[in-house]
C-alpha cells in the first residue's frame, strides 16, 4: 500500500513546523521529523527550548505511528555530551538533555519504508553511506558482536530492514558518533555526521534515501538509476525546508 510522507527538515528552533504538520495528519500524510532541533544562531536559546517542547508535546498527542522524530547531530551532542559541537548552548544542556533523555522513546536514528513494489526507502538525519555499513555496521553480526548476541542466530540480518539495524545503535556512540574530513573529523562519516558531499561520493546503493544535515537553499533531489536522494534542510535560508513524497 502506497503512502504519502511528510519530511520536515532540521528545525533549529523554528515553529513552521507546526502549521506543516497540522495540515499534514489533515491529508493523512505520516510525518518525519529529520533532527536537529536546537543549536540555531538565528533564535534565541529560550525559543528553541519552548519550541523543543512543542514538539515533543505535539507528538505525544498522536500516534508515534504517523510521527516520528529522528536525532541529528546536534540532539545526540546533548545526549552523550559532545560540548565541541558547533552551537553548543552550555547554559541550556541540561535541560536539553533532560528533554532527550526523559522522551527517549519518542527519538530514532532511522526511519524506513518498503512499497509494494520492494523499493525500500531509508530516512536518516544525514545519510547512509556504503563504507560506513561496511565497516562499522556488518563487524557487528559476526559471532559474538553486539548485533549478532541481541538478534541470535535465528535472524539473519538480511531478513531485518536498515532502519531497524541503525535503531538498535541509538546507544551506541562509540559507533553513531562518527564525523568525516568535511565536518572537522577523520575517517568514515555516520548517518548523524556524513556531509552531503561525503554521501554523495559513497551512498548506500539500491535504496532511496531522504535527510538533511547540510543547509541548502531548497530542497536537493538527484537520481542514481532507479533510486532518489532528496536533502532537506533549512539553516541555510532561515526556513523550514519540507517536502511530501508519494512512496
């Protein structure tokens, strides 16, 4: 069954969202939230932790089947305390991560979606690409590993959807905090951290994919054969960037 998809991009304490999401549940559209909530340089601190609050309280009200709340970067920084992250606020941490910590079950890492025609589509704050999965996510199913103990022998990971591989990691910072060349890092970029230069040189192939993390003007779409890359973000032009997808 075909569905229709809200992507709200990174919010950064804007509360345009609002009017996009009561018109969106109007039309039955799920809605995805892509992350990055605080940290603007454009509103004020308080702003930005009323309108936290906002939303969590707006998905509290409806069903967490037709909205969902992805972490970006700039959550998970509250969440495991990464202070050198670029916006930082130390006098709202604490309650930021009060926030995050006390709704935790409200917030993923991943989002996904298989139609009816097997396409599969991935919603992830930054992107996945294929040398992350490579080498950080395959090592876990060996005997042993993280993932193989939690799933046990009688699921294989090909039988389990992406979204739902990157979901058990929540926890895991030691292994979603991975920041590439292009946001001041070394190495392999995670899908909290990869640029959308970084995923377009490496994306995960074979399945659209839909995230924001890198301000851009408008909304990016562009093809690879049979699969789509859609960035949505906003802290470029100061607006809510979204954009609804018929998958």
């Amino acid at each position: 069954m075909s569905k229709k998809v809200l992507f709200i991009g990174d919010v950064h304490g804007l509360s345009e969202w609002r009017e996009l999401a009561l018109d969106a549940l109007k039309n039955f559209y799920e809605i995805v939230f892509l992350g990055d909530y605080v940290d603007s340089f454009h509103v004020r601190p308080i702003v930005q932790l009323e309108n936290l609050k906002a939303i969590i309280a707006f998905v509290r009200k409806r069903s967490k089947d037709n909205v969902t709340l992805l972490l970006g970067n700039h959550d998970y920084a509250y969440l495991n305390q990464h202070y050198t992250t670029s916006g930082y606020q130390f006098t709202q941490a604490p309650e930021y991560y009060k926030l995050f910590h006390d709704n935790i079950d409200l917030f993923k890492v991943a989002w996904g979606y298989r139609d009816e025609n097997d396409k599969y589509t991935l919603a992830t704050h930054a992107g996945l690409t294929k040398t992350y999965w490579n080498c950080y996510i395959l090592p876990l199913f060996e005997e042993g590993k993280f993932l193989h103990s939690l799933l046990g022998e009688d699921k294989p990971f090909e039988k389990i959807e992406i979204h739902e591989i990157l979901n058990y990691l929540r926890d895991k910072d030691e292994i979603l905090w991975k920041v590439g060349s292009m946001r001041g890092g070394v190495g392999t970029p995670g899908p909290l951290w990869a640029d959308y230069l970084e995923f377009m040189e490496d994306p995960y192939e074979d399945i659209n994919q839909v995230f924001g993390h890198t301000p851009k003007i408008s909304v990016t779409m562009d093809k690879n054969g049979d699969d789509f890359y859609v960035c949505v973000d906003s802290w470029g032009n100061k607006k809510q960037a979204s954009i609804v997808i018929s998958l």
